[in-house]
C-alpha cells in the first residue's frame, strides 16, 4: 500500500482501508461489516481506537485496535517508528513492544531520507489492560522491569553495528546532537534567573563541557553502545493495570513512540536511555533508591540475551557517565522560545533532578 494511501485524516479511515491495510501483512483477514473510530488525544499525530465487527467469528480479527496516524507533510517524523515495529527487533522473543497488526510507510528508506513521509500503525489496542507510567511512582519492581526491558531491546542490537540504517560516527552524532540541545543553556539560564544560584548554575555549565566529553570518551571505543529507543519517558512507558491481564504471552511493560529527531543520538551508550527514562522524571529520593534496582534489571536482561564482555563496574561507569543527559532533556526545551516558556512547569522539575544526580554523584 503506498504513501499515497495514507489517509489524511480519521474521517478517511474506513472499512476498505482498514481491510487493505491488514491484507498489506500478507495474512488474510476476515471481512470486516462494521468499523467505528474512537478518537484519542495524541501529541504529534492522530490517533484512534478502532472497533471492529467481522462477518465471521474468528480470532484473526480483534474487537477493537489503535490506529496512529501521521499524515504525510510534517516536519520531523521518518521511518523509524515503522522500523521499530516491522524490522529492528523481529525475532526478539518477549520483546517490550505493543503488537502491530499492520504497517503501511516507509519500509525500506533510511531515516534521513524518509522525513516528511506518512505513515500508519495498527497496533493491538491496550486502552484497557495498560497505563503509561507519568503519574504512577516507581516501586522497585517496576525499575527492575524497566531496566530489563530497555536491556533486551538493547541486547538485540548491541555494538557499533546495531543500527541497520548503517554506520555511525560518535563523534560526529554527538556533536550535532550538543548543536541543536546547546542552544537551549542560555536561555534557560536567563529564564531561571536568581532561582538557581551560582554553583548550580556552574554545574550546568560544565554539564555541557565536562561532562559530555566524559561520556563521548566512554562511547569511542564501542563498548557499552546499542541501538537506543531515545526517549522512553514514562509516558512511553505502557505497564499492565493492577488487576488486569494483558495478551496472552503478551509483555507487561511496553515501550512506544520510538520517533528520534534529525538530530537525537540513535547509536550510543545503552545507559543514555535508562537515565532518560528515569532522572528526568523522578523524584531525588526516589532516584536513589531505584537506580542500582534499575542497572542490575538492565545488566541481568544484557547477560541473559548473551552479552557477556561488558561487565556491571563498566555499566556503572557508563551511567555515571551519561548522567548529563538528565540536564540534556531539560536544557533542550530552551532551544524553542515557545516551549522555553510553555514548558516550564516540566523542564525546571527535569533540571532541578538532574542536576541533583550530577551531584551526588560528584561526591561519591
């Protein structure tokens, strides 16, 4: 099914789309007699439940399913959300993903290439069994699981060869990626004011000078570096309901929403992505608990799935290392003038945790 088949929008979703874009797996489907949208709040796409009524009872074809629907003409959305699901971790036993029943994009274009190309996932549709994790506290068993997770998708594609785009430059990543999210230390200095005093406001700086070049020297030579999903914060973050069951042989925490920007880091240092799930967003206390829970989780995951060469000192060193991101995540907010003010309510929280962390860990 080509781009050009993508709908534009949900009222353009209807039972012959809905039939193709099943029959585009190459699996036949029942024929589908009724089909009725849910619309669902989404940030940068649009995004529905799908009830569904086939002409016979049969499983192939579940009740209901997620439509995300990402139109073509924007600016910044590519391939790699299609990738994730079709192509990166095919074969990866209980891997932490939602189950998709259909892709329809830009299967076989690189990422660069493919920005601005629509596309569209037919997911299994977990409204009622899971919730993302944005206002739930993280226990230890969660920190565990989450850190498990990160590391079998991370095991899958381990090394410098995990990215089936191709090759990457470190140096050379890093160094585009400190070009877009640099911009954003001065105005969030400037927007803080004498709300951050001096010290904190040199551990900033240095953040973006020390602190970067100690993780650029812990990535070159290769060890430690997968495949990143590159933003699973706790709304990417799906786990099962308490009570609930989820799919049969289905996973209990999902990761979603695997979209990097042109300039996001998509080749790095695993630990980059379990600080980005965790420093940004929780809380000092609960931080400190929760990180070793959240590396051994990690470690036990990478050791499981055969990764035996890089052991848990490296790891430690790796997510001291790459503490800075926790700032990262937050200064990037300055480099949009709109969000710089907009977002303030979440970015101070992110730089006020990292900043702790950095820290702490400082006097250790």
């Amino acid at each position: 099914m080509p781009n050009s088949e993508i709908p534009a929008s949900l009222d353009e979703v209807d039972l012959n789309w809905v039939t193709a874009a099943l029959e585009s797996t190459g699996h036949a489907t029942p024929r589908i007699e009724e089909l009725r949208g849910e619309p669902v709040d989404a940030a940068c796409s649009t995004a529905a439940r799908l009830h569904l009524r086939g002409s016979e009872n049969g499983e192939a074809l579940p009740p209901t399913m997620f439509l995300k629907l990402c139109p073509p003409g924007h600016d910044f959305l590519g391939a790699s959300e299609v990738a994730y699901y079709t192509r990166d971790y095919v074969g990866l036993d209980d891997a932490p993903l939602v189950r998709c029943h259909a892709a329809i994009g830009p299967h076989d274009m690189a990422l660069a290439d493919s920005i601005g190309e629509g596309y569209a996932l037919l997911l299994a549709d977990l409204t009622a069994s899971h919730t993302d994790n944005k206002t739930i506290p993280p226990t230890r068993s969660h920190a565990r699981c989450l850190g498990a997770s990160l590391g079998k998708l991370h095991a899958h594609r381990w090394g410098m060869a995990g990215d089936p785009d191709g090759t990457h430059d470190l140096d050379a990543d890093l160094d585009r990626y400190l070009g877009h999210v640099g911009r954003g230390l001065e105005p969030v200095l400037e927007a803080l004011g004498d709300e951050i005093d001096a010290r904190r406001r040199d551990r900033l700086r240095r953040v973006l000078d020390e602190d970067v070049e100690r993780m650029r020297l812990r990535a070159r030579d290769g060890s430690g570096v997968a495949l990143l999903h590159g933003d699973p914060n706790p709304t990417n973050v799906l786990t099962l309901r308490p009570g609930m069951q989820g799919e049969p042989g289905g996973p209990a925490l999902c990761l979603v929403d695997r979209q990097p920007f042109a300039w996001s880091l998509r080749l790095w240092l695993g630990t980059l992505d379990l600080v980005h799930a965790s420093v940004p967003y929780w809380s000092p206390a609960t931080r400190r608990a929760q990180e070793r829970v959240l590396l051994e989780g990690y470690h036990e995951a990478l050791c499981g799935a055969g990764v035996t060469d890089y052991p848990f000192a490296r790891l430690v060193e790796d997510w001291r290392a790459c503490l800075c991101q926790g700032a990262l995540v937050a200064v990037e907010w300055g480099a949009d003038a709109e969000a710089l003010d907009g977002m303030r309510w979440l970015w101070q929280d992110q730089l006020d945790r990292a900043l702790r962390a950095v820290m702490d860990w400082d006097d250790m």
